[in-house]
C-alpha cells in the first residue's frame, strides 16, 4: 500500500511540530504555513487551491486557526475568517476522497457542569462560536473528522507557550503562577494528541469526536502535577479564581469532555490527565 501524503496547516504554531514529527512516520509530509514551509495565506482562495495542487494530500491536518480567546472576543469578525473561512475554504478545493481532520476546542461547550458529550453545544464566546462554524465547514465535506481537544506539552515553537511551559517557566523563577482552583480541563500532550489523529485517520473515522483525557482536573492541580513531575518547587503555585480577572473574555469553568464515544471508537481508553503529565 502507497504511503499516504499528509499535508499539515498551520504547521508552525503550537501543535504543528507535534502534527509533522507523527506524519513523517506514516508517510510524505507537506507542512504548511501563512510563510513558512510550503507558505500559504489560506484566507485566499486562489493561494490554497495553488496548496492542493502542490500536495496533492490523502490526509490534511488542519492545525491553523486563531486561538487566542480574548483576540477573538476582540475581533469576531477575524475569528470566523481564520476559525471557519479558512475551513471552507480549503474543504471546497479538497477530493472526495481526501481524509480531512480539524482540530477543535473544548471552547464549543457551555459554561454548566461536564463532562460534556458531543450535542451539548453552546459556546460562551466569540472563539467558541467560531471553531463551531468552522466544525460546521469540516462537516460539509464527507470524509471529515472532528477533534475537540485541549493540549499542553514543550512548545517546539518560538514565542508560543502551552499551560506546562507557562508552570515549568513560572515555578523554576521567582515569579511563582496564579493558576485557577475554579477551571477544569481534561487535554492531551500534544504527543499523545498528533499519534491519535494519524491513528483514527488511517482508519477513516469521521464525524466529531471529544479527544481529551479521561479525568481531568482544576488547573491548579494540573500545575501542581506538572511540577511534581519536573521535580520543581509548588510553594510558589498561588490558587487562584479566575472570575477575579477582569476585563477578560467569558470562559466555561468546566471544560472537561466526554471520550466514551471516542474510546468506543478506538477500541481502548484514554489516559488519564495524571497519564498525560507524566510524559512531561
């Protein structure tokens, strides 16, 4: 069987590097970027059709997206052009036969008590409205698969820093880190996260899937874990709220997810948050 050709969007963010590092092992990579690899302003629709017909891909890994919550609420107007235009813009140029994956946010659920399941949408902001729309674009293409995910992990990128790297930066100095006691989230390590979205690509499973841990935990004690593991000093984790933060987009402050249906799916369960911190 011929290896696929993968091609990764938004390549050069956060999860990007994760996303090529997990391609490279499953077939021909083409990483892409708004100017970096093979560069391409996916907001044109001229610049992403001229995309496709260089990669020519079996599987696109949409990572590009705009997900900064407050320059969202800032901004709607660009958060439905980067979080949804782009999506339709490259699922119109796209095969039927081309496998195409976006990642998602947990951001789409209400601000109510999770574990949230897949039909229980209702985003409390401007982000969260925008990568729904934008779930909706991937959806008008048949072979489509949704991940709505949080991640954390080392950032392989400069200027860009997930939750761990802010704790491991913030505890290893004198500036200690305010993390919140009233926010609970369930992500993956972006390791875990790339080897599970070339996984479940393979397969051809499609529709929208939770791809979080299976026990999330406050925000705080995920620091906590996370400085455990990295043998650093807790005595500078300040609980915090983060109603107490003002001028701030609203946020759910239960962000769990439900994976039951995507663990159906993979045949096996997720790992466990604590999991997931250990591969720090």
């Amino acid at each position: 069987m011929t290896a696929p050709t993968i091609l990764v969007t938004g390549a050069f963010g956060l999860l990007g590097p994760y996303l090529t590092d997990a391609a490279g092992s499953v077939g021909a990579v083409v990483a892409s970027g708004r100017s970096d690899g093979v560069a391409c302003d996916l907001t044109q629709a001229g610049e992403v059709r001229r995309l496709l017909d260089h990669a020519q891909p079996d599987i696109i890994l949409h990572a590009a997206a705009l997900t900064d919550v407050d320059a969202c609420e800032r901004d709607p107007a660009r958060a439905d052009q980067l979080n949804r235009g782009i999506v339709a813009n490259v699922v119109a140029e796209i095969t039927r036969e081309t496998m195409f994956v976006l990642f998602s946010t947990d951001q789409v659920y209400p601000d109510s008590v999770g574990p949230h399941a897949v039909g229980t949408e209702d985003p409390v902001n401007a982000y969260g409205r925008s990568k729904l729309a934008g779930e909706g674009a991937a959806r008008s293409h048949g072979r489509s698969l949704v991940l709505r995910t949080n991640l954390f992990g080392p950032s392989q990128t400069r200027g860009r820093e997930s939750l761990s790297d802010f704790v491991a930066r913030r505890l290893s100095s004198s500036e200690g880190a305010d993390l919140f006691v009233d926010v609970l989230f369930s992500p993956l390590h972006m390791a875990t996260l790339a080897a599970l979205a070339l996984e479940v690509a393979a397969m051809g499973l499609t529709g929208v899937f939770n791809a979080g841990s299976r026990e999330g935990m406050s925000k705080y004690d995920f620091g906590i874990a996370v400085a455990d593991q990295l043998n650093l000093p807790t005595s500078e984790a300040r609980p915090a709220r983060s109603d107490d933060l003002p001028a701030r987009a609203p946020r759910p402050h239960d962000l769990r997810l439900d994976v039951g249906t995507f663990e159906a799916s993979l045949g096996r369960v997720m790992p466990t948050l604590l999991d997931e911190v250990q591969k720090l």
